[in-house]
C-alpha cells in the first residue's frame, strides 16, 4: 500500500499541521484495552477530527485508505469513504482496482466486499440508461439479498450495453475466481458472486457458471462452496427446473458418488435436487442398493443413511415389513460399524421406526 | 491472519482420487482425551485479557465490546467473576459501557427523533471521540448524546448492543439506565424489509448474525416492538439451505454460525416458532387459510433435515461446514443449535471433548481455533461455552439462547428493570 512506502507519517506532514487531533477518551479506567501501536492510535485521532468536521476532501479519502488498511472491519470508515467518492466524483473503476488489491490482503473482511458491490451497483446504474427513479444510491442501504436485480434486463439491452454488462459481469467474475484460487470455499466470495450473478439477471454468465463450477469439482471434488453454487444455479438461475435438468444434475450427482462414495456432498446434493424437484427419494433406490456390492462404498456412511431413509419412507408410506426391517439394519450398520461417532442418533433413528404402524 | 495455516485444503481429494479415505472407524476407548482441563490456566488467560489485548486485536478494534464479554463471560462460565473482578473495576467498568452508549440528545425534537437519526442508538465502539463522560451530567449519566454532538460516523452497531447489554447483567448492573425506547426504534430502523438486520444505518450487509443480535436485544429488553416477526421468520424459512442446514443469507452454503443465530432466535421467539412445516398435518375441519396461517408461525421447513445436519457436522469435534476442518468455536455454534433443539444427548461427548482438549494452550491458557494455533479470546469463550453445553465439571451450565451462564440468565430476570416487575 502507498503509505507503507512513505517514510515520514502522514500527520507529520505539512498539509496535515491544520488538523487537530481528536484523542481517545476511554476514562480511567476501561474494559478491555488493546496495546495500539502509536500509528494506529494517532491515525485513529486523526480521523476522530476529520469525521467530526464532515470534510470532504482528497486527504479524507487518503486517511481511509490508512484506516481501512489497519482495521478493515471499522464499521463507519466504509461509509465515510463512499460519500467521498460520490462527492468528490471520483473514478470508480479506479476505485475498483484499490479494491482488488485490497481484496488481496484482506480476503475474509466482510465490509471489502460489500463495499466492491456497492460500487459495481452504483457503477452499473451509472453505465445503463435506468427508466426509474429508484436507482440506488452509492450511499444507500440496499439488502445483500441475491434477487435485487438491474432495472432493465439484458436481454432488451442494445449490442453495446450488452458489451458493457458482459465485460463487467466477467471482471467481477475473474476477481471472485482469484480469491477462490486461494481458497476455494471463501465464503464472502461465494456470496458476492451469487450477487453479481443475480444482479445482471438473465445472461449468458449462468450457463458459464456451470462450466466453471465443474471445473472446481473436477479439482476437489469436497469442495462443498461449489456444489452449494451449483444448487443456486439450478434453483436460482434463468432457467426453469425442468425434467431434463433434474435427470442431468441427478445423474452428475450420482457419477461423482459412484467415484467417491464417502463424500457427503453430492449425497445431499442429490436428495436436493430430488426434493426441490418434488421427485420421491426412492427414486435412488437401486442406485444405492448396487452400490453396496462396491466395496469402498460400502463403508460410506452417506450411503446408508440414504437406504435408511428410502426404507423408512417406504415402511411408512407403503407399510411394508419388509422395507421396515431394512430400515432397521441400516440403522444398526451406521450406529455399529459404519458410522460409530454417531452411534447414539442412529440408535435414536432406529427407535423412532417402532412407531411405523404396519398393515395388519 | 491464520490463512495461510488453513489446513483446508488436506481435505481436498481430486475425482481420481477414487481410492477414496475410508474414514476409520474409531474405538471409543480412542476418544478419550489424555489431557486434563487447565481450568486456572484459562482464569488467567481471561484475567490478562481484561486487563489489556495485545495489538493483534487492533483490527478488531470497533468489536471491543464482543471482546469484553468474551473474556467477562468465560469468567462467569468458569465460576470466579465475582472474585475476579474487584469492586472498583466493577463499578468502572459499569461506568465504560454506559459511555458508549448512543443516547438521543435532549435538544432534538421528537419528530427528527422518529426518523432521522433513528438507527443510531445503542451501544458503539470507543472511537467516537466524545469524551468519555460529561462532567455536568455526571450524575446518572447514560452515555454520549447523538444529535448535534455527533455523526453518522459515531453510530451504535447492533452486536455491540447485544454484548454490552449481556456484559452489565454479567457486571451486576440492573440495566436502569439503558436507553430502551430509542434502541426500540433503531431497531424498527435496521430491519429490512426481507426479515433481516443490518448492523447499524451506514453498514448495508445485513445477515443471520444481526437477526439474532436483535432478538437478543428484544428479549433482554423484554420488548419485542421492534421487531418483524412474521418476516424474521420468512427469512429463516427462507435460509434453510437443501442441506438443511442454516445460511447467512438465502442461497448461501449452509454454516454452523448462521445456523445457531437463526435456532436462537426462533428459541428467543417461542411460541409455534421452533415448530416444524414439514411434520405438520391440517386438523380435521381446519379451514385451508388457517392451516397456512398456522404453518407461517413455524421457523423450520424440516427441523429434522437440522438436527441431522448438525449431528453431521461433527467429526471429532464440530466442523461449520461440509467437508471443512474442525474448529473449536462450533463446538458452540453446532453445539447450542443442538441444545436449543433438545438433542445435546446425541452429540458424542468423548469425541468433542478430547478434541477441545487439545485446542487448550498447555502455557499460556484459552483456547485456539485449532490443535496448535494461538489462542484468542473468542474461540476460549467459545471453547469453555462448548464443554459448559456438555455438562463439564468446574463450568456452569448455560442458556444456550442468550449464550450467557443460566445463573445469569436468572439475573436478568429476577434484578433488570426490565424483568423483575413483569
């Protein structure tokens, strides 16, 4: 960052000799104090006075690089910053590079990214022709839920508007791929992402999103921040849920199960899908009952769970003894031999069956 | 700043990898711990936090009050606050927390009171720059005035609130002197229209975590006028993820954090709001309409489908998410959901207690969010609350919806202004 460059502090420059600081008045005798190193607390006073006379001013907006650079979770500094640009009309595609890289070092502060939406919000809006007044404002409060959307849709855009929206959406896209390089199940970047998806509605980043969801499973097949995106895709996405969109997600599930079998998260995946499809979890069945001749598959716990909970659905639903009993078995090889950390549910599961009435 | 220790990515196995880990099936006689509990090593862990935090915590330096209650609470929880905390240090610590609540200036009209600056009340970080107390008011003081004195830059957050309220029940204060009203309408101020909260008026991210800072807040105050309920509980439906576990946001990857802040909350509700869509079955004669309006005051679309998730979640000790690695703080995240529901008896203490055990430091006392890695304030509350949810010897038993000790909890009832005539 610029300022770790410059040897001499900012306040002891002479274009910061006007300001004086305000201290820290924690009184004599305070909960908790932290050993500030004189850099952070002297920024600190120097702030206190900046944001106590509302300047405006290109050395605001340096100290909240300063500031946000020692405490990026500072609640207000954000905001701060954000009535700063707007006032003093800053290029916000700069301020999209401060961020990247801010980005970089600070990939699990949940203030950076949000502030990266809000400016692509504002950007966004300043960039397409927008029929409403509603148009947000950089410095209002807008929910970081995924269905706020662009007021007018891609689709009726004109060639070049689309250019824009594409070649935004893809920049968003590859920052968000840079920090998942890193570590592939960041949350901020996944929530962020589902953000820009959702934002520039239907598009054609929902079926590439697909394709690079693949190709994070093909790397770490665990990698659940994925599988959890690609149910979003699904469920959220342009398209509708179709039969053939179901058949094809079941048997994508259902290939990464047969090659790793004590994953859980394509077995959750696959019941969701099932669910969200109103498709009966019996379905499976077969499926299931073939794998257990594998024998790595065999001591998957995932996969006795599923049988016992297609056999407790079938006891109950078509009162059959025999379903009822496999039930019980599957319960008893989780709770003994297959899944022992969780012995005691299972043995819970397996007492709930006695209350499955059977046809007499 | 542990990053680059993430020892996520060991869990990483690529689709070749079809020779697939087995996990091993242990023996119990394997789970038990060789490690005792360094119950005065953490007393003095906790002893030296309140007396000052290294500089690591800088970055946290708006959070101060979540700090504090850490460390006041781990006390509380390990049984020595009232020894540890002198007299003097109790009054003045009383006296620190009331100074950084945002009251209303007097001077302000009741008009701009209702809109305006509403949203900026309740307790805030120290950094206002105000002075600590005003010497003419001195006498019952209540804290920094906002209006004309202050900014938007000043502001009150929503978790600081939460801890500061838990911090002067845990201090012995009865709470007299709390702003309720004006904390009541930055309430109404911070909820969005979709159910959830933002954390004060000039931070946009709203989530899980401040939904459950405002029912905290609510029931400490024993008020819930400032706040939705139907549409709090459209959003935690709403939340409910296909693994059936619990997101910060919709759409988003289930976690242990967001799952407790939402059980929590639908535990702080009560009523039908720990009930369950899915088991529900139309009475004979219940009109359609009633039966919906009936299913709209349940919080859980299966709360079955939860319990399982969170059960899952643990592997020695809990993870927070699917096929990541375990942490100590689930142990209270996962593990209060679980109490909230009523199934802490199927949780394998053996397991979860010798893995906290090993996230003990053996020097310098607390807890780290790993074996091996530095301890820090939240993860040893999290980690002593953790073991208190297990019935440990030597911790008091606690309320896992206001996440204080029950000692507590009856305080609050029985001596805050709030409670004691009700």
């Amino acid at each position: 960052m610029e300022y770790e460059e410059e040897t001499v502090p900012f306040y002891e420059k002479p274009e910061w000799s006007d300001v004086v600081p305000i201290p820290q008045d924690d009184g004599p005798n305070p909960l908790v104090p932290i050993a500030y190193t004189k850099e952070y607390s002297t920024t600190m006073d120097y702030f206190r006075a900046i944001t106590r006379a509302q300047e405006q001013s290109e050395r605001a907006l340096e100290l909240t690089e300063i500031v946000i650079g020692l405490s990026p979770s500072h609640y207000t500094v954000w905001h701060y910053r954000q009535n700063l640009l707007k006032a003093l009309n800053k290029d916000l595609n700069k301020e999209l590079e401060w961020v990247r890289n801010m980005i970089e070092e600070h990939p699990k502060s949940y203030q950076i990214w949000h502030h990266r939406q809000v400016v692509v919000e504002h950007n966004s809006i300043q960039l397409l022709p927008h029929p409403s007044d509603n148009s947000a404002s950089l410095t209002g409060i807008s929910t970081s839920d995924a269905t706020t959307t662009l007021t007018i849709p891609y689709q009726v855009l004109d060639e070049n508007q689309k250019q824009t929206v594409r070649d935004t959406v893809r920049l968003e896209l590859e920052v968000i791929a840079e920090t998942l390089l890193e570590d592939s199940k960041n949350h901020h970047a996944w929530s962020y992402r589902q953000w820009v998806l959702s934002h520039f509605g239907p598009g054609p980043w929902w079926e590439e999103e697909l394709e690079y969801i693949d190709d994070l499973l093909t790397v770490d097949v665990r990698n659940n921040s994925a599988w959890n995106q690609r149910f979003f895709v699904i469920s959220q996405g342009p398209s509708v849920l179709s039969e053939d969109i179901v058949d094809r997600e079941v048997a994508y599930a259902k290939k990464k199960i047969e090659r790793t079998p004590s994953n859980e998260s394509p077995w959750t995946y696959l019941a969701g899908v099932l669910n969200k499809a109103k498709r009966p979890l019996p379905e499976i069945k077969e499926f299931c009952e073939d794998l257990l001749a594998l024998p790595r598959a065999n001591f998957s716990p995932h996969l006795h769970s599923t049988l016992l909970d297609i056999y407790e659905q079938e006891a109950k639903e078509q009162k059959r003894a025999e379903s009822l009993e496999r039930a019980k078995e599957e319960a008893i090889m989780l709770a003994e031999k297959v899944d022992t950390i969780r012995s005691k549910y299972w043995n819970w599961r397996k007492s709930q069956l006695k209350s499955i009435i059977l046809e007499a | 700043m542990l990053d680059s220790q993430d020892p996520n990515s060991s869990v990483a196995s690529t689709e070749a990898d079809i020779t697939d880990t087995i996990a091993a099936a242990a023996q119990p006689d394997q789970w038990a711990s060789q490690k005792k509990f360094e119950r005065e090593k953490h007393i003095n862990y906790f002893k030296r936090s309140l007396q000052m935090l290294p500089g690591v915590y800088t970055s946290m330096d708006t959070h101060r009050m979540t700090l504090g209650m850490f460390a006041l609470g781990g006390l509380e929880l390990l049984g020595v606050l009232e020894e540890t905390v002198s007299e003097a240090n109790r009054q003045a610590w009383i006296e620190w927390i009331y100074s950084q609540q945002r009251i209303p200036d007097p001077l302000v009209g009741e008009d701009e009171l209702s809109d305006k600056n509403a949203g900026l009340y309740g307790f805030g970080g120290p950094f206002s720059g105000l002075p600590f107390q005003d010497q003419s008011v001195a006498e019952g003081y209540q804290g920094c005035e906002c209006g004309a004195r202050s900014t938007v830059y000043d502001t009150a957050h929503i978790t600081m609130t939460y801890t500061a309220l838990l911090m002067l029940v845990l201090l012995g204060d009865d709470l007299s002197r709390v702003a309720k009203e004006p904390i009541l309408r930055s309430l109404r101020k911070l909820q969005q229209p979709n159910g959830c909260f933002v954390p004060c008026i000039t931070d946009p991210e709203s989530d899980m975590r401040f939904l459950y800072c405002a029912a905290a807040i609510s029931h400490i105050l024993n008020d819930w006028s400032g706040f939705n309920r139907q549409t709090a509980l459209q959003f935690i439906r709403g939340s409910q993820t296909y693994e059936h576990g619990i997101s910060q946001s919709m759409y988003q990857e289930a976690h242990g954090g967001p799952t407790y802040c939402a059980v929590a909350t639908l535990g702080l509700l009560g009523g039908e709001a720990l009930g369950d869509q899915k088991t529900m079955i139309r009475n004979e004669g219940e009109a359609e309409d009633a039966f919906e309006e009936r299913k709209s005051q349940a919080g859980f679309v299966d709360k079955e489908g939860t319990r399982r998730w969170c059960l899952l979640r643990q592997l020695t000790g809990f993870q927070g998410r699917t096929n990541k690695v375990v942490d100590t703080c689930y142990s209270f995240w996962v593990g209060g959901t679980l109490a909230t529901l009523g199934s802490m008896d199927l949780v394998n203490y053996e397991c979860n207690r010798s893995f906290l055990m090993d996230t003990q430091h053996e020097s310098f006392g607390g807890f780290g969010k790993w074996i091996d890695a530095y301890p820090d304030v939240l993860h040893s509350y999290m980690g002593i609350a953790g073991l208190s949810l297990m019935g440990e010897p030597g911790i008091r038993p606690m309320d896992p919806l206001l996440n204080i000790s029950k000692r507590m909890q009856e305080r609050l009832y029985t001596q805050s202004v709030f409670w004691r005539s009700s």
